[in-house]
C-alpha cells in the first residue's frame, strides 16, 4: 500500500469532517479529520482505503478508520497496523462488533461491573451439600459479596449487590431430581426473586424422555423466568451419540416439548466452547433460541444472549461456599421490557 500525507499540522478543534475530497493525488476518498492530530490519508488499494494517524512506519497508528472494498469496516483504535483498543468494526455479512480489539482481533466488550447491572445466580444441591455437612441458605440475607478470581474483571466501587433472579437445577438426565428444588424454589418466590428452573441435559438419554422428567416436577408459574436446557457434553460424547446431528435432534426434542407444556419458549446454556465449536451445526437454534453462555473472561461473549454466567467461584452473603453468579444482557431499561415480553405468561 502507498501512503499520502494530506495534512502536515494540527487541526484545530473547531475542525469538521470532510466529506468527499479529491487529493491531489487524484484519489477520492472521505477524510475524517481528528482534532489536535495529525491526519494520514492510505492510497486505496485493491482491499480499502484507510483514513487517520499513522507511525513513523506509515502503519495505521491511533485513531482511524477502515473502509474495505469488500464492505467491511472499522473505526477506533490502532497500534502499528493492526485493530487495538476501543473500536468498531464489521466484517463482510457479519454483524457488528463493538467492544475491545487486541492483536487485530475482536475481544469482545469489557464489562464494567457496577451495581447498576442486574445479577442473578443458579443453585442446585451443591449450594446445600459441602463435603458431608448440610447447610441452609439464608434467604433475608442474598447479597453478592465478591465476583470470584477465576478471572480477570472490571469493578467500578464496592462489591456488594443485589440479587434479581435466580435459577434452580430441578432434573438431569430422565431420573435424577435436586432434592432441594421444591424447597428452594418457594422460598425464593417468598422472598421476592424472580426464579427459573434449568435442566441438566443427559447425552445418554433421549430428549423427549428428559423433557418429560422435567415437566413432571418443574414449577413453572406466571412471571418465572423461561425454562433452560443446560447442555454441557464433552466432544466425547458428543461423538457416542452420534455427532452434533444427532445431539441436536434430542435438543430439539426437549426444547420443542417444553415450549408447547408451559407457552414459553427455553433459553439454552451453553460455553462460550461449545458456541464455537458446534452451534453452527444448528443455525436455527442460534437463530431463533435466546442463549444464556459461561464464558469466565473479562470480555462479553460476542453472540447475541441474554444471560452470561460470569464466573462459577462467587460468594454470596446467606449461602455456604461457591455460587455462579450471572449477570443480565442490558440494564433496566431492557430488563422491565425483559419481564413484560420473555417470561412465562
């Protein structure tokens, strides 16, 4: 790529964007001036045209923006050529990625965790059962004390936050069921939390055999959050059913079941691994099925999603040991829309 210098001062803050100016050089392009910095103009080539400050090297360097031929495009930050810091971009037919770049690549969004966020957390007989004592959870006293060190995370002023949802493991599998879920599950609606029932999917029983379970002791009432299939095989498994065509099959089963039994559609948890490696094998479940993803990092998942497990080390004042701990996909706004749109009518 050749490299034109189109402005050898500063601009002054007064300064506006330019749109549509021919160079000298005989090239039309858009320049979008920075103010009190050096603008850097990047003949077009066969892939683009880049606008915005450079290096020594006439590698893209600071704030630009990058206009690819191929309809791709990115504004933000850059390091010595490559996509690094604040930005945006689109690739070609991709959907938009704001967030943080590092190394030419998308990160995700860095999360700020505030107590304007709205947590929740998922329990099962693991928040009951530590080693061979028994414990209660205090329900007067739900308090989010700490976010877990299993990674990295942005907090902005002290950690202590309420909780607005909780999830209860009821069944796994089509035999076993949490022998707290009945207990557990009317004494957080006595205490005021909205709460949801997930299932634990069996890669070594049929969907509709599992659905069934489910449905038999699941208390879903009006106002509860949606049922969850939480599906977590190993690619072992995976490769016993018979591969991802068939895993999905019996999913479908449970989801299509459910839905029908309680006027809800599911949300569906999954890893951040599993997105990667094995959604795409199910584009009408990615498309049409709202998604609730573990992913212990300090970036936000890049798929859309409702719920995003943020670490499985928290504490909680009122409950023995570890708990997830979860945060909602928005703030208020589009969780009061949340609680009049998704949960069961």
């Amino acid at each position: 790529m050749n490299y034109f210098r189109l402005s050898s001062q500063a601009l002054p803050d007064s300064a506006c964007a330019i749109n549509q100016q021919s160079a000298s050089y005989g090239i039309k392009m858009d320049i979008l001036p920075l103010c009190q910095s050096f603008v850097e103009v990047m003949q077009a080539d066969s892939a683009g045209i880049y606008t915005g400050e450079r290096d020594s090297l006439f590698h893209p360097h600071g704030h630009g923006t990058w206009m690819g031929n191929d309809g791709s495009h990115y504004e933000g930050q850059w390091k010595h050529g490559q996509r690094d810091g604040f930005g945006f971009g689109i690739e070609s037919g991709k959907q938009l990625c704001v967030g943080e770049w590092k190394n030419d690549r998308y990160r995700g969004e860095r999360l700020v965790y505030t107590s304007d966020r709205i947590y929740g957390i998922d329990i099962s007989k693991y928040q009951h059962i530590i080693g061979k004592k028994k414990y209660p959870i205090l329900w007067n006293k739900l308090r989010i004390s700490h976010l877990g060190n299993i990674s990295r995370k942005t907090v902005s002023g002290s950690i202590s936050y309420p909780i607005s949802f909780i999830y209860i493991k009821c069944t796994e599998g089509a035999t076993l069921l949490n022998p707290y879920y009945r207990k557990d599950y009317r004494a957080a609606k006595a205490h005021g939390f909205r709460v949801g029932s997930y299932h634990f999917f069996s890669p070594r029983k049929p969907g509709l055999a599992q659905a069934r379970k489910f449905m038999k002791h699941a208390l879903v009432r009006r106002g509860d959050f949606p049922p969850v299939l939480d599906l977590e095989p190993t690619p072992r498994q995976i490769k016993q059913m018979g591969g991802p065509d068939a895993m999905f099959a019996q999913v479908r089963a449970w989801l299509r079941y459910v839905e029908r039994q309680t006027g809800t559609r599911p949300i569906l948890y999954i890893s951040q691994m599993f997105v990667n490696r094995y959604l795409k094998y199910a584009p009408d479940l990615k498309q049409n099925y709202r998604v609730w993803i573990a992913r212990y990092g300090e970036y936000k998942p890049d798929i859309r999603l409702v719920l995003w497990q943020l670490c499985p080390d928290g504490r909680i004042s009122g409950i023995r040991g570890h708990v997830d701990i979860n945060v909602f996909n928005g703030y208020r706004d589009a969780y009061q829309k949340f609680l009049q749109n998704e949960v069961v009518k």
